[in-house]
C-alpha cells in the first residue's frame, strides 16, 4: 500500500500540486441486529479505497477512488489537481498549513480480544439472549446490536510522512420500547445510538454486563408509561454519564471546532459563538469545569495515533477551571491563529477529505460520590439516557430530552418522570455547575454518529465524564 | 464491466433459496464554499455489491465495493457462510419477480458532465450577487450520478442510471442571513442567480434583528420549513417496519381525519422535479403512492417482508438494508402565493427554515427545532423587522391540522417536494442570542 501513496505523491506533485496527502483505507465491519427474538441482520461489508488531498494554485483539491491500482491513482491524481485549479478560479488568500513534524511510523491495535476471532454463531447467540431478557409484558419491540471494525489506514505525505494504523473497534447496545396503544416509551442500555463503543475488544462488551440489566431495562421502559410528566420550572438536576457525554458533546465540543469559528461550515453544520479573543479570558464554565481534548486515551472512541493532517495525537486543555484555553484544530485553521495544529483533524470515510472534528473531548472527574451529587439537591430531577437533542448553529441554545428521570426530592431519588426536557444557554448551563462526579464515576462514551461536513461525515469521537450537578436549569419544556 | 455481469457472477456463487443482488457505482462531486470562496471541493468514485442468500429463513448479507472477479465471488460465498450461521427467522417471504416498469426519462448529461470549472462559474456568480449587498455566502454546488442494478434468483434483472444536482447558498451580514436552495434531476431547472437573491434579499431584510417573547404565534413558513416537519412525519409514520413496531403515527390513525384537509402528501417517484426512478431496492415496481389525502392517512409504505408479515400488498418501498420507507414525497400545492399568505396575517412570524430538529413523541410527531437564516415578524399584513432566532417545541400533528393555506410553488428540498404553507399556530419555546 505505501507504494500506491507514494506513487500518489510523485503523480500529483507532477500534475502541479504544492503540497500532497494520500490516505488508503481499508475497513471490515461485522453488524449483528436482533429484532423481537429474530434476527434482523448478520452482515459483513468490507471497503476500501484511496483519497488525494493537494493545494494547487493554492487552493485545495480532493478526488477519491475505490478502485486502487496504478492507473486509477494517475486519473485521481489529475483529478484532484485540476479541482484545486478549479477552486482557485474563486479563491481568497492561498492555503497555509501550521508545520509538522514528519512521522514514518507502524502503529499495531493493542486489541488482544478482537471480536472477529470469536464465532459469529457465538455472538448471534449472544444477541439473541440479550434480546431474550428484554421479553416482558408491555413491550411491543426489542432490538439488540453488535458491531465490530477492523481498519487499516496508510497515510503519506509530500513533506515526508509515512504512517500505518491499525484500529479495531467494537459497539454493543439494545433498547426495549414499551406501548400501551397511544404512547410509546423507549429505555436503551448502556446508551442510546446502539450502545457503547470503543477501540477496543469483546471484553469492553462484558465489562457492561449485557444479559444482567435487560429485564430491568424492559422494567422500566413500561413503567415510563404511567410515570408522570416532568414537572415545569427552573430545577437542580443531576446528569448521568451518557446525557452528560452528549450535553458536552453539542454545547462545548463543537463550539470549538476552529472550521466553525471561521465560518467554513456556516451553510450546514452552522458557526460558534466561542471567537479566537476569548481565548484565556472567556468563562465558560464554573471554576470545577475542566475539559480536555485527549486522542491519546487508550481505547477512547475518538483516539487515534496521528490525525488525517499526519499530527500526533496528543492531550490538551480546552477549558481549565472554567476559562476557555483553545480550540479544536487543523494545520489549515492553526495556521490563522499562529498556532501549531493540535491534532484534530479528521476524515470519516477514503473517500472523505478531512476536516476538524472533536476526538476524545472529556470532562475531567471532580470528587463527588455518586449520593454527594443527590444529598444536596432539595427539589431537582436526575436525567439518564439521551431520547432528543437539538441546539441552534451557534452552539447557544439547547434543548434535551432524556428517556427517563427521577424526581430528587430533600437529597433522595424519589418518583419516575417521562421523558424530562431541559433547555439552556451553554456557557450559563456549564457555569452552573457546582459537583462533579469522582474518578470511579468517570468512563469514556463513544458516540458513532457525529455528523458533519458536505458531504456529510459521520465520525467515530468520544467523551469521558463522570455525573455531574447543575443548578437551576428549564426543565419540562412540552410536558 | 456492466454492473448486471458483476451481479450475475455474484448471483452465480450465492446459494439460497432466495438471493438478490444489488449492484451500485456512483460518482459524486461536490464544490464547498464559505466567505465567498470555494474552501473544499471534492469527488469521489464508489461502487456497491450487496448480496443478500436467505436460506430455509436464515439470511445472511455481505457487503463490498470493490468489483474484481474475486471480491465478488468472496462477497458472495461470505453472505452464503452468514447465512448458514443465522437463525431462521419463521417469517415466509417472497422476493419480487419479473415485472413491468414504467418508463422514465434519460439522465441529463450536462448535470453527469457538469465539471469543476462550471461548479466554481456557478459560485462566481452568486459571489457577484451578494458582493453587491456586501454580504459573504456559503453553500454547495454539487452533482451525482448513481447506476444502479438489481438481480435476483426469480427472474428480476434490472439496471438504471440517476442523476442529481443541488445549489445551495446562505448569505451573511454581520447580524442577519438568508438560505435557499433546490435539488433537480437537471442542473439546467437550477437558477442559481435567483436562488442567490432570494438568500441576499432574506440577509437584507433580517438586519438589525429584535427579540420577542416565546409563545403561540400564526406563522407562514417558506417551503424549506414545510418540508422539515413533512421529513419527521415521514420518518415517524410511513413505514410498515414501524407500524410493525406499534410506533406508527399513521398506522394509529389511518382513515381518520388527523390533519388539515388542505394537506395531501404523495410518494411520487416520478414527479418531473425529483430525481426519478422505476424499481425498489428489491426490483420491485415503484408507483405513485397516496400518504395523506386531505388529511386522512390513506397508505404506509411497504417491502416484500414486511408485505407478507402483515398480509399487504408490496407497495416497492424497499430501500436495502433499512426498512421500508417513501423516498420521493411531494405536498400538493395550494393556491395561495406567500405574498398573499403574508398579506392576510395581522401578527405573527414568517419563518425560512428549522436547523437540529428531533422527535421527542414519534406517536404525536412532537419535536423540538430552531429557527434559522431568517424568522421574520409580520405586522399587518407586511414583513416588518428582522427577529433573533427561536426554538420551537411542538406536535406536528396538530401544527399541520391547522393549516389556514398551502403556496402555489414547489420547491425540490433535499428530495422532499414541499410547498409554504400558513398555519393557525406554532409554539415558539424558547429564544437564543442571535
């Protein structure tokens, strides 16, 4: 493969290119749904292709190809050049990338237990039992899914970068929905989007003991039913991991995505309301708030070893108590502020060209128990399990909707309520946060499905948190 | 190689009772700009085998995209062992045969050839346009051309060409902004200039934009808006997979009246303005399909599976690999332009389009959404000021059983065929900065 990149290189360097990237990645994904019992899908899809990525005339240009041989790479490389001549044609100041150190490196997956090496019929079964203990009265529909990826990506450069990485990558997840014939109510364990998921093997799918909590998922889907609506008004609420992972996901994560913040993404994925003079200044959160941007987390989701410009991977504050510190970046938008590029920037797909997307985006632990984030709150509501999200393109007003809640009532968990909502500006909601969860609390969620980008780009990031405290947020917007 | 021999030798190696093979190979171009320059500009080359062996009611699906001889036959005999490893499913089901298709017209070559140099002369010139306004733009102008086939072991052999083009734009001033944008089978139907102006006149307009207070308002939502809540009561309604589920809108409903009678919806996959096609994901027949017919859900959209698990017809909504769903709906037109719908409000809010919208009940379609690129306030039966941008929680359900007009002109939005329409009332839940 790194003989193809390099023939990339030299033919596009040739066509007129100033600067090359090539990426060839070959993906082998297993998908394991049930459905009621049956199974809804066994299937295997492998992919693979090449990307060429130039700045010719200085603008950039991208073609891309599933068909990998000498010839194919001659045309895409022509191709991308003549593309990045055709974006000259209405162009605005020439491409300047942040410089790089080249990296020639081989880096293998850790995974000792990848799920491929253990027989599908296994992990049908698997599936099926899990599907199984979800089988109760009230319960109109039940569905389980397994998914394993093995990736292969070769990287090479025209400033001398030659990177090999292996990924393997599982996910595993099921949801019961409960029906009394005029409403519905979903429960979905450990998350919502199908799951959990991680760089990581079968063991990461046994560590959330699957088979043990699928009855009381069903439970608690058709207990949803005759709870009552949460009530209205300004309330203490106290998230759960996999709510908060996605509170922090659209409300800080893509605010500061530089590509925003300069506008490039003003059509589709919207701008930001965080701007380069409010870096070291700008109180985003209360002073316990402090998130990393971390792609060095072993096994975290949105990991990686070097990112799609060939950057390290590497751990930087981007909130540090509660003033934000710096943005998520790429060479390209590093280059604007003077900065060197922290590593995010990223592509979902070969035939994707990359751009800034978050990778392991975590608020650190505080030093909460569990019952210290509940005993303080006198009247306030516990959220688990993302149901809605929405928020608007500039990152300010959000609005959540959760499966489940609890009422919190004088520091203890009391009565279910349905779907509760809460709503919020983001830099007022992280300000009011006064606990967070411990280290024992904290994990790492993996979100499948951050979309981005024309043509859209799905990625694979990640965010690890622990519980934490807010105080006096909206909730019960539509009850 | 034509894409029926790479099926015909996958289907050569399958061994089931039923298999059926689809065959994809698509090129796509795309051409990004922001700030009034084109920043990204990509294409891509790709291509699909899937095949799908059901044997004695275990099914097993392998998937590639690359075409050589052995990667098919290695994707074939993958989707044979998945299949053996599979659990029967006791469902009997069988795959369409031999059919009659319409016909449909031949793809239009200039939208396949459209090159990188007329994508950026496109971009010129709505630069040049809102250059005028002082105003940045961003948006696409992109182009597709997808060849598709289908074969299975029941006699369909089939194979087609569709082709796509769309333009879209956002204009910016410092405060304000304005989107439109149209999808068509031919990029000669696009008018980019007008689409630009449209975007400009909304970035004018909006300037200087005031707050007002969340709450029940009549609204006028350009056909943008429109096609967002139609998309979401699709998702939530038309498919048999969900009424199979008990989580169907409009199994819940149908043959009541639910909706406005001005509202008719039908799957339409020949309609002229939408990329056009004649067979489903499983080589079925595709034909027109009545959704709602003034506001009575009339039909749901079903596959071969689901068809003969709930004893329908097969309505050839098959889409390969997810459940059945319409993919081609266009909203009757009214006869009402939106200047009239404008002139017979005396307080309430024009809205452009929704950014992030979610169900939060898909039983009621109540979501929850933001206004963006332009919300307007209408005083007396004229736009008067610019207004910050608001988020809507909402039933769609009742939103569209109020619909007071629905506009003359349809827009190709992202595939759905939507017009304005002006509503009785809309919950305005909150407000943001902007």
């Amino acid at each position: 493969m790194k003989k193809h990149i390099e023939r990339a290189l030299q033919k596009a360097k040739v066509a007129g290119a100033t600067y090359v990237d090539a990426r060839i990645l070959k993906t082998q994904d297993e998908r394991i749904a049930t459905k009621n019992g049956v199974l809804d899908n066994l299937s295997s899809n492998e992919s693979k292709g090449f990307g060429i990525r130039v700045i010719a005339d200085g603008a950039w240009g991208f073609s891309s190809s599933s068909v990998i041989n000498d010839s194919e790479i001659d045309k895409v490389a022509q191709e991308a050049v003549a593309i990045a001549k055709a974006s000259a044609k209405v162009k605005h100041e020439p491409v300047k990338l942040s410089p790089v150190e080249a990296y020639v490196d081989d880096v293998k997956s850790p995974v000792k237990d990848d799920p491929k090496d253990i027989p599908i019929s296994d992990r049908v079964k698997f599936a099926l039992d899990c599907d199984k203990t979800m089988n109760k009265d009230g319960i109109v529909s039940r569905s389980t899914r397994l998914f394993n990826r093995h990736e292969d990506k070769w990287f090479g450069s025209s400033e001398g970068s030659m990177i090999y990485q292996e990924d393997v990558k599982v996910g595993a997840g099921y949801t019961a929905i409960a029906s009394n014939g005029k409403e519905v109510a979903q429960r979905s364990y450990p998350a919502s989007f199908g799951g959990v998921y991680s760089r990581d093997g079968w063991n990461y799918i046994e560590k959330y003991k699957l088979m043990e909590n699928g009855g009381r998922i069903a439970d608690e889907a058709v207990q949803i039913l005759s709870a009552k609506p949460c009530p209205q008004g300004k309330k203490d609420i106290v998230i759960e991991g996999s709510q908060l992972a996605l509170q922090l996901h659209e409300s800080i994560g893509h605010p500061v995505e530089l590509d925003r913040v300069f506008g490039t993404e003003a059509a589709f994925a919207g701008k930001s309301f965080v701007k380069p003079e409010m870096m070291k200044d700008f109180r985003y959160g209360s002073d316990i708030v402090n998130i990393t941007a971390d792609a060095t987390i072993p096994h975290a989701f949105g990991g990686f070893a070097y990112d799609d410009d060939g950057v390290k991977a590497q751990r930087v504050f981007i909130i540090k108590d509660g003033i934000f510190q710096r943005f998520l970046d790429s060479r390209e938008d590093a280059a604007k502020l003077n900065m060197a590029s922290m590593g995010a920037n990223r592509a979902s797909s070969w035939s994707r060209i990359p751009i800034v997307r978050m990778v392991s985006v975590n608020l650190e632990p505080g030093n909460s128990t569990f019952d210290d984030l509940i005993k303080d709150v006198e009247d306030g509501i516990y959220l688990s399990t993302v149901l809605t999200w929405s928020i608007d393109d500039m990152r300010l007003n959000f609005q959540f909707t959760t499966e489940l809640g609890w009422e919190i009532k004088n520091g203890k968990l009391g009565e279910m309520v349905k779907r509760p909502t809460y709503t919020g500006i983001s830099y007022d909601f992280w300000r009011s946060c006064d606990a967070i969860g411990n280290k024992d609390l904290w994990d790492v969620w993996g979100v499948p499905n951050c979309g981005k980008g024309e043509p859209m780009q799905l990625m694979h990031v990640s965010h690890g948190v622990s519980p934490a405290r807010f105080r006096q947020i909206q909730v019960g917007v539509g009850s | 190689m034509k894409l029926t021999d790479v099926a015909k030798k996958a289907l050569s190696v399958a061994n089931g009772d039923k298999v059926d093979v689809i065959v994809t190979k698509s090129e796509e171009a795309l051409t990004r700009f922001a700030n009034s320059y084109i920043h990204q500009n990509v294409k891509q080359t790709n291509g699909m085998v899937r095949v799908r062996v059901i044997k004695d009611g275990k099914t097993g699906i392998a998937l590639t995209n690359s075409f050589d001889e052995e990667s098919v036959i290695d994707c074939a005999k993958k989707a044979n062992e998945l299949a053996d490893l599979a659990v029967k499913d006791p469902q009997e089901f069988e795959l369409p045969g031999k059919s009659e298709y319409k016909s449909i017209p031949v793809p239009d070559e200039a939208t396949k050839k459209l090159s990188p140099d007329q994508r950026a002369d496109i971009v010129a010139k709505m630069v040049s346009i809102a250059d005028k306004d002082n105003l940045k733009i961003a948006g696409q102008v992109s182009n597709s051309c997808d060849n598709f086939c289908v074969v299975n072991n029941n006699g369909v052999e089939i194979e087609h060409e569709e082709v796509s083009s769309k333009v879209s734009i956002t204009a910016m001033s410092e405060d304000s902004s304005g989107q439109a944008d149209m999808t068509a089978p031919r990029i000669g139907d696009i008018n980019a200039e007008k689409l630009a102006t449209e975007a400009c006149g909304r970035a004018v307009q909006g300037r200087n934009p005031i707050s007002i207070d969340p709450g029940d308002y009549e609204v006028v939502m350009l056909p943008y808006a429109t096609a967002e809540f139609l998309r979401y009561m699709i998702y939530t309604g038309f498919s048999a997979e969900s009424a199979d589920s008990k989580r169907s809108w409009v199994d819940q409903n149908m043959g009541k009246k639910v909706l406005s009678d001005k509202l008719t919806l039908i799957d339409d996959p020949f309609h002229p303005m939408g990329t056009q096609s004649f067979a489903d994901a499983e080589g079925y027949p595709k034909d027109s399909l009545m959704l709602v017919e003034n506001g009575i859900p009339k039909n749901i959209a079903f596959n071969s599976y689901f068809a003969a698990k709930m004893g329908k017809k097969n309505t050839g909504h098959a889409t390969g690999g997810w459940g059945p769903m319409p993919i081609n709906v266009t909203m009757s037109p009214g006869k009402t332009s939106v200047f009239d719908m404008i002139k017979s409000v005396k307080k309430g809010i024009l809205i452009s389009r929704f950014w992030y919208t979610n169900i939060m009940d898909p039983m009621t379609v109540q979501l929850t959404t933001m206004t963006r690129d332009g919300l307007f306030l209408i005083e007396d039966g004229k736009v008067t000021k610019g207004l910050k941008n608001m988020r809507i929680t909402d039933k769609v359900l009742r939103v569209y059983d109020g619909i007071i007009d629905v506009g003359d002109e349809l827009i190709n939005t992202d595939g759905i065929i939507a017009p304005a329409v002006h509503l009785k009332s809309l919950n305005f839940s909150g407000s943001t900065k902007y």
